[in-house]
C-alpha cells in the first residue's frame, strides 16, 4: 500500500478485535498516526509509559495488557480509550 488511507481502509475493514498500545513518550509523528488508528470503530486503546519500542522498554506490562485480549478475555472497546497501564 502505498497511501495511507488505503491502509486506513483495509484496517477498517478487519473482522477481528484489534489492540493498539501507545506509548505517552511516542515521538509526535508516530504517535499522531497512532492516534489515528486508535480513533477507528472497534479498536481497543492502552496507553502506557514508554515510546517505539514498548515491546523492549516495558515488555511485561505490555504482556499482562496484551495477553487477556489475545485470550478473548478483553473486548474491542472504542468508548474506553483513556486505558493507562501501568
């Protein structure tokens, strides 16, 4: 893909739960595109510390927030986008 709104596009579309973690220290660029996703319907929001690379800052806590939705446990959730780990 080489527009991001067709990628928008095709995200939109996923017939599957989707979780995008945010770090609040996200350099502002990636952190706007993140913030895009994260506006979609059905996508579920954690925002925790860190920046790019959380799964290397601050990879247990993303685990203990990631596992519970890979295990169904946790449902897409648009209204709460204000989650915060920890």
């Amino acid at each position: 893909m080489q527009q991001r709104i067709d990628f928008l596009d095709v995200f939109q579309n996923l017939s599957i739960p989707v979780m995008v973690a945010i770090g609040e220290q996200t350099p502002p660029k990636s952190k706007a595109e993140m913030d895009v996703l994260a506006h979609l319907t059905g996508v579920r929001v954690q925002y925790m510390s860190g920046s790019l690379g959380l799964h290397e800052e601050y990879a247990t806590v993303l685990a203990e927030v990631i596992c519970p939705f890979l295990q169904g446990n946790v449902t897409p959730d648009p209204s709460n986008s204000d989650n915060q780990a920890s």
